[in-house]
C-alpha cells in the first residue's frame, strides 16, 4: 500500500487514500475473454497485478480520447502492475485466446 501510495504521488500526482475494493479477476476464452469499455465508478486510481503470463491474448487497452484513439498495454508479465487514473480513463481487458489470465484489481480513493 506504501508503494502504491507513493508511485501515484510521483507519476500521477495524487494524494491516494483508502484501497476500497481488491477483487481477483480470472479471464478465460469459454467464460470471460475479455472485458468491456467501462470505467471505474469507485476508483480514482486503479492498479492491476497480473498474477498469470502463460496465456495467449490479453493486455489491457485505454482509451485516449478522439485525438489519440485507445492504446494498447500488452500483458504484462506475472508480478507486474499497471497503474492508472480508473475513473476518468475508460478503458477494457483484451480477449484471452487461451489458457487463463488472472488478475488482482485493486481500487483507490483519493485522500480527503
């Protein structure tokens, strides 16, 4: 929580405060390849954890806005994080092509 805390103060410029909701995320071609474009209603900072690389497909791709079009981060390895602001980028899971992609989502609210 300390690095979290502190990675968003130094690239994002944030005063985090609480993680109110981690949830684990499992991704499979037969049950949920991927998500949908949404963002986070309860989350000023989003960071998720890949807990899994030994699938095909997957990644992560946020939406820019009409200028710049979405952007792809590709799957990251076991153990890594991405980091953004969840509630003003939408964003979405690319498909999972096979095998499992699992993940550990945490959610964050700014400090008061």
């Amino acid at each position: 929580d300390g690095y979290i805390k502190k990675l968003s103060q130094v690239l994002m410029g944030l005063e985090l405060g609480e993680c109110v909701s981690i949830q684990a995320a499992k991704y499979t071609p037969d049950n949920t390849p991927h998500g949908c474009w949404h963002t986070d209603r309860d989350s000023e900072v989003t960071l998720v954890v890949a807990l899994s690389d030994s699938h095909s497909g997957g990644g992560t791709q946020v939406y820019r806005g009409p200028l710049h079009g979405p952007t792809v981060v590709p799957q990251l390895a076991k153990g890594w994080a991405m980091l953004f602001a969840g509630r003003t980028n939408e964003h979405r899971g690319l498909p999972v092509t096979a095998g499992t992609r699992n993940l550990l989502v945490h959610w964050y609210k700014l400090e008061n």
